[in-house]
C-alpha cells in the first residue's frame, strides 16, 4: 500500500476491485433511489428516461473516466489534482476552480443529503419496529404499520417534518455516522465500510425487485418507464436529466476525482468507468421497476414528487402481504445507499481540508463534516420554522423553493453542468495529450472516440443544454 515508493503517497485502495465498489458505493445512493424515481415520475416517465440514458452514455461516461484521470495522475484533493494536471501540461492552474467548484458542490450536496437519509433513517426505525412487533408476536408475514389508517400513514411525513429535535437527531446520526467513518481513513474506514455495505445493498435490491415484480403492477410500471411521450421533454426537463445523470455518477462533485487519487497507477480505467456507470444506471432503473409496480398496485400518483417513496411507498407496504418485512429492508437498502455516497461527498471535501490547511483526517473530517451539519441543520429546518424562507427569490426559477429545494436546484442544474462543462473542456482541450493517452491507456479509434465526446459533443451538449433550460424563452415560445 505504500506505492512504488517513487512518491510519498496517500493511502490508496488494496484493490481494484476494493475501488470499484467504493465508486459504485459513491454512485449509486439517494439520486438513483429517490431522486430518479422523483423525477422520472414528476416527468411523465419514459422520454426523462431516455433523455437520462442518453446523458449517461454519451457525457456522463466520458466524463466518468476524464475524472479519474485527473485524480489518478494528480494523487490529491480535487482542486489539488486538476492542478498538478494543469501544471505538468504546461497550462495555468486557475483551472484548479473546476475542482474547487465540485468541492463547494459536494458540500451542498452533503447538507441536503443527510437531511433526506434522516427521512430514511427514521422510516427503517419505524417500519423496523413494526416488523419486529409483528414478529415476536407471531407474525413475521404482517404488513406495515397495520394498526394504522391510510390518512395516518400519509400524515407520518408531515409530523417528522413539524418535529425539529426528531429532524434534528436524525440529521446528527446519519452525519455522525459518516465523520466517524471518514475520520478512520481510505482503508480502514471508507474501504471497509463499502465492502460490507455495496454486496448487502446488491442483495436487498434484488429481493426487493422480485417482490415487486410478483406482487405489483410490474408490466404498468415497465411502460411507464420505457414509453416516451417526447412532448413532455422540454428544455427544463432536459436540463434536469441532465443535471440528474450528473448527480447519480457523483461527477462535477470532486467525489470521483479524491477516489481517483486513490487508485494504483496499474488500474486499466476504462473499463472500470464503464463498471461504474452500468451499475449506477442499472440501478436506477432497477429502482424504477422496484418502487413503480408498488405504486401503480396501491393505485398512488407517481408524480407525488419528493415525498413519493416516504409518504405514498409506506401506504403500499402497508397494504401488502410481509409489508413490514419489506418496508423495513427497503428502507434499510436506502440507507446503506445513501451512506457510501455520504462518506464520498464528505471525503472530498475532507481531502481538500486535510492538503489546504495541513490538517491531520480526523481534524479535517471534523471540522468539514461539522460546517456541513450546520448548513444541513438550516434546510431541516427550512421544512417547518423557515418553510417561507425564499433565498433564491429573485430568480424566477427558483422563486418559489425554499433553503433545502434552493440549494438542491442550483446544484443541479447549474453547479454540476458548468464544472461538468469546464472539465471537459479542460481534459479535451488544455490537459497534455500524451499525458491523457497515457492515463486513459485508450489507444486507436476508441481514443478517438471518446476525445470527440469528451472535446466537442460535451461542451457542446452541456452548454445547451444549460442555455435553454435556464431560458428556455430563448427558443421562443
Ligand atoms: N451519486 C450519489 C447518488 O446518486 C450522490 C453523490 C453526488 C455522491 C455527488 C457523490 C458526489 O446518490
């Protein structure tokens, strides 16, 4: 582990395979569970998918692989290896901004993040007591909440929202799970957790799905995914996948090149950036078969939006065969999701701490996740004391979100496009070629290819998209 002993290195990952499922850990989480399905279900379903899918292959994978790139050939924080790169490709490190840009994204993205794994937190309690209830009273088989009116169940969400110390307390476990986990380091903390966590995860999904698939409205849901209706694609939706496929790859947020940093220099990377990417996206859409044929069975909207899988999932579980069971795993799957990519976003922002202010990790980790906790604390409550607080109110777009919704829609549709549209333009244009032939190990018409997306169809895709969803009165209406 201690490198060729050429460099002083950082601690790096024990094996390829150790790296992978850290960054599928990183990857798949909150945005493949929750969000996809939010929005592919506030979007009208199957075009939002195909416009997603189309975002992950062509920009998102490009860029997938341009990220660990740069982390491997700079060994540092994000802002750290885009200059190194900068520097041995004899162009100024100013560029170092776009690793500075993912860091402040990751730390937004953190502090609304933790809140909504607190939902999920407090759901796995419920349903877990409920299920456990059932149990040892005889009745492993029971469905969820079952003492419980459906009106009842819908209004859970409500008071967990009105309930500052319980929103509060939850927030304080999930961050405090992941400073602890961070503060133990890349071996002993980040790689073990996501060894243990990724295979559990793996199993849960594909139980879960199964149950659907037998129990649910399986084939309504299948439709409703894979048929599009592209009059429903407009300009702010596009830009919403977009953002969305960014988001779910953990690109344009430091956390992909800080796990890069970490990976030997004997890694082939291409393939591995197609691993990450068939995995996020397989389980994105594996969430979609997971969480719609429950819906669509319990006859509930599948445009509820943010709420969808807290507050109408639950009336499901509770009106199916093992509900408690079911509801309890599913909510525990989410966690151990949401908890890998947690520990990646507070590992960028950590690294960076530990490089810019000498740090040692566990002061670092601290004293980052600790400004994250206070910004999160704010968007929780932004769900009931500061619910009328409107940040953003000068922006049409944005005029009616509160703090947690603000922060959400600026990161996503505006942070994560410009730091993705700068790093390719940095990797496809201003980084040594010979020094990205050599860490992409890409040779012949694959370079080529992927120089033409990562060159020409990202800067070019990302910018209009960005353009005409921000404006979309640009294209005349
Ligand atoms: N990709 C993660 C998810 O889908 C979130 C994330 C974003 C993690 C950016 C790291 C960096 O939930």
């Amino acid at each position: 582990m201690a490198g060729t002993g050429v460099e002083t290195e950082q601690a790096g990952w024990s094996s390829r395979w150790a790296f992978i499922l850290a960054a599928v850990g990183a990857a798949v989480g909150l945005g493949n569970i929750w969000r996809f399905p939010t929005l592919a279900g506030e979007n009208g379903g199957g075009a939002f998918v195909l416009f997603y899918i189309l975002c992950v292959i062509f920009l998102g994978l490009p860029l997938v692989l341009s990220e660990i790139v740069i982390g491997r050939h700079g060994r540092k924080d994000a802002a750290g290896s885009v200059a190194k790169v900068a520097q041995d490709s004899g162009v100024s490190t100013n560029w170092a901004i776009l690793g500075g840009i993912g860091i402040i994204a990751a730390f937004c993205i953190l502090s609304t993040y933790s809140i909504i794994a607190g939902w999920v937190i407090y759901y796995a309690g419920v349903m877990g007591a409920d299920f456990f209830g059932a149990l040892f009273s005889g009745d492993p088989f029971a469905s969820a909440l079952a003492g419980e009116a459906p009106e009842a169940i819908g209004g859970r969400m409500d008071s967990l929202f009105a309930n500052v110390p319980l929103l509060i307390v939850m927030h304080t476990l999930f961050m405090g799970v992941t400073i602890w986990i961070v503060a133990r380091g890349v071996l002993s903390g980040i790689e073990k957790a996501a060894t243990y966590l990724m295979p559990a995860f793996f199993v849960l999904l594909i139980t879960i799905t199964a149950y659907g698939a037998f129990t649910g409205e399986f084939a309504r849901a299948v439709s409703f995914l894979f048929t599009p209706d592209f009059s429903r694609l407009t300009p702010p939706i596009m830009n919403q996948a977009l953002g969305q496929a960014l988001f779910s790859m953990s690109l344009s947020s430091a956390a992909l090149i800080t796990y890069g940093a970490y990976v030997s220099r004997e890694t082939r990377l291409p393939p591995v950036a197609g691993m990450i990417g068939l995995a996020d996206t397989g389980v994105a859409i594996v969430a979609g078969l997971m969480i719609f044929p429950i819906v669509f069975a319990a006859g509930l909207d599948p445009a509820a939006g943010a709420t969808l899988i807290f507050r109408s999932l639950p009336l499901a579980f509770n009106a199916m065969p093992a509900g408690a069971l079911i509801g309890f795993l599913f909510f525990v799957l989410i966690f151990f999701a949401a908890l890998t990519s947690s520990i990646s976003l507070l590992e960028a922002v950590t690294a960076w701490a530990m490089r810019r202010f000498a740090w040692s990790r566990h002061r670092a980790a601290l004293v980052a996740g600790g400004a994250i906790y206070a910004v999160g604390a704010l968007c929780a409550l932004s769900l009931n004391v500061l619910s009328d607080v409107r940040l953003l109110s000068f922006w049409p777009s944005f005029a009616e979100a509160d703090i947690m919704n603000a922060l959400d829609g600026v990161v996503g549709t505006i942070l994560l496009p410009v730091a993705a549209l700068l790093t390719a333009i940095f990797i496809g244009w201003k980084a040594d070629r010979n020094l990205v032939v050599a860490e992409t190990g890409l040779e012949g018409g694959l370079f080529a290819l992927w120089r033409f997306l990562i060159a020409w169809l990202c800067p070019l895709a990302v910018t209009l998209i960005l353009l005409f969803g921000l404006f979309p009165g640009l294209l005349g209406s």
